[in-house]
C-alpha cells in the first residue's frame, strides 16, 4: 500500500502531535511497513482513508493501535550495564546507610516490554537476598510507556526465548523465571508485582506523579524534537529529589538542556544530576 507525498505529511503531523515522534524526510517505507496489518485489520483501503478516521477522532482504539505500530519498542536486559552497576554497588548500598526506612522512588519513563523496569526490581531483590533482614531496602517502582500493547506485555512479564537471551545470565532465569510452553518465560509473581505500570505520554503533565530518587528516561528522547526534549527534560528536573539522578540511554545528551542538569559520573556511565 503506498503512501504519497501529501498522505506522508499529514501522518508525520499526526504523529507528531499525538507522541511526538519526529519521522525524518523520506520514512514512508518505514510508515508502510508498519501499518500494513493494522489498516488490513481494520479493514481501511488506504492512507487517506486512515487520516480522515485519525483526525476524525472517532476511535481512541485506532489512534493506540498506530501509536503500537509506530513507536520503536527496542529494549533488552541490564542494557548498557552501568546504569544497573550502579544501583547495585552504589545507589542502594548507600541506601541501605541512609535511609533503611523508606523506599526509593524510581521511574522507569519508557519502559517498552519491561526489561528495564524489571532488570532494576532484579538488583534490588538480589541487595536483599544477600542482606541481613534489618538491612532490607524497599522501593516503589513506576514504569510507564505510551504504547499498550508493550504494557501489556511488560505486566504479562512472558518473554520469548530470543528476549530472555538478551542480557540475562542463566542464574537470573533460574531464579527470577517460570519456563512456560513453547520455549517463552514468564517472570515471577514477586518481580511483576514490584512494578507499577502505567500508560503515559511524556508529552503530557507528568507531574502528579510525586518526586523521584532515580529516574530512567532511556532511548525515547532521541525520536523527539529539541524543543519537545528540552521541555520534558525541564519537567523532570522538577520531580528529582535533591541529588536525585537521571540516567539517559549511553549515547544520549543533555544537549539544549544543559541549564537543568549537571554531569556526574557514576564510575563508569554518566548520569545527570538537577542543577
Ligand atoms: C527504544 S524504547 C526504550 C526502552 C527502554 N527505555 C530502553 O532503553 O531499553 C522507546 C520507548 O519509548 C516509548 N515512547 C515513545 N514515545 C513516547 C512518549 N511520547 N511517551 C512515552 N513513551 C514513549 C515507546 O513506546 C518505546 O517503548
């Protein structure tokens, strides 16, 4: 199903205003590929046809299932490893000096399939499994995503063979996973029920969600305008508690937003702390 010129930019405009992802010049293969089975399944005869039911506002399902298409889902375990490296030896040793009492509040922005969510619950039952009961830490875990089928499937916690391949080790699965039929995974009760996930569009007023000790906000702001960046990038400087940390994905910046943030090292990694 082709897509002409005037079809392709009103869809890059669509999807713009609805998450704010920026399709570059010349990505209507990229738009054709990915909406071939959704105007099949719901029976649209082509592009024009799908803007008109889009701008038309009539289907709050149809509008969810394009922005399933078209957002780019790419996630895998502990990815990049020093984010994780240092949850583990420093963020919640540290915690377990200072604040044993409470729990750290961490949020995962865009969370995809839940490996990044779930990687982070991981460490933190691995701290308590080795720690003395008096030096248990607790935290409350929120993990969002615009996208519903990948919240639905992160809260499934079942991942497929080549997902659970990526990243974690064979003592994760033997103590975190339940193999399921057809070589899929599902990830234990006690893990899945540490995470709060919610469908949020970055976008939009995030600020009822309270403050937060870390902050994951990882490989979606690169889909983004400098604007739209610069904007969420402001927001959550406001929700960091004092010292609080933000970690972006490895080869990410705070480039037009340096007036928030602060570099700091975290031995190894770089991650962003609220000027
Ligand atoms: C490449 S994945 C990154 C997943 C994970 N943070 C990681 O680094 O492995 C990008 C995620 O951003 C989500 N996303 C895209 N636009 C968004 C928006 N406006 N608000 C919230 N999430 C969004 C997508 O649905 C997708 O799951």
């Amino acid at each position: 199903m082709e897509l002409n010129s005037g079809e392709y930019a009103k869809f890059r405009e669509y999807l713009r205003m609805s998450c704010g992802i920026e399709l570059g010049d010349n990505k209507q293969y990229l738009v054709t590929s990915r909406m071939r089975k959704l105007l099949i399944s719901n029976k649209i005869d082509d592009f024009s046809e799908l803007i008109k039911k889009l701008q038309a506002s009539c289907s709050s399902t149809l509008k969810q299932e394009v922005l399933d298409a078209m957002t780019t889902n790419e996630t895998s375990w502990f990815r990049d490893g020093y984010p994780y490296d240092f949850l583990e030896k420093q963020f919640f040793p540290q915690w377990q000096q200072d604040n044993l009492t409470k729990p750290a509040r961490i949020w995962s922005a865009a969370c995809s399939t839940g490996q990044e969510p779930y990687s982070i619950s991981m460490i933190l039952s691995e701290i308590n499994r080795l720690a003395v009961p008096s030096r248990r830490v607790s935290a409350n875990i929120i993990a969002t995503d615009v996208s519903q089928s990948v919240l639905t499937a992160a809260k499934n916690g079942l991942f497929d063979q080549f997902s659970v391949m990526r990243g974690l080790t064979p003592d994760h699965l033997n103590r975190y996973f339940l193999a399921q039929e057809n070589e899929s995974w599902q990830i234990n009760q006690d893990l899945r029920s540490s995470i709060d996930f919610r469908l949020l569009n970055l976008q939009n007023d995030f600020s009822n969600l309270g403050q937060f000790d870390l902050i994951f906000c990882r490989n979606v702001l690169i889909y983004f305008s400098a604007e739209l960046k610069k904007d969420i990038l402001c927001r959550i400087r406001r929700l960091l508690q004092p010292g609080g940390l933000l970690f972006l994905g490895s080869s990410e910046s705070i480039t037009g937003a340096e007036e928030f943030f602060e570099l700091t090292s975290c031995h190894p990694g770089l991650a962003f702390r609220a000027k």
